[in-house]
C-alpha cells in the first residue's frame, strides 16, 4: 500500500470525469481477465485507487 499511496494521491487530483473514465477503464479489462485471482484484484483496484466516490 506504502507504494500506492503517492499514485492515489495523484489520482485524487484528476477531476471525477476524467477518474470515472479510468475507473472505467479498469472495470473493462476486469471483465476480461479469466484469471480467478487476477479477476478479483482487477474488480478491487479502482477502489483501491480511490477512483469510486
């Protein structure tokens, strides 16, 4: 998380447009994913990020 933390709080300055495009985003290639493990973390990242409101 120590990690993340400087890129959310940069995604927290985009404007909610421009983070619900890229929130999204993610959610497509979530979608997509056919890996259990790697479906479940895609879902989880645009909260993690801090994109839903």
């Amino acid at each position: 998380m120590q990690l993340l933390e400087p890129v959310i709080a940069l995604l927290r300055d985009l404007p909610e447009q421009d983070r619900q495009v890229l929130a999204d985003l993610i959610n497509q290639f979530a979608h997509q994913e056919t890996g259990p493990e790697r479906h479940s973390a895609a879902w989880e990242t645009s909260e993690t990020l801090g994109l839903l409101a």
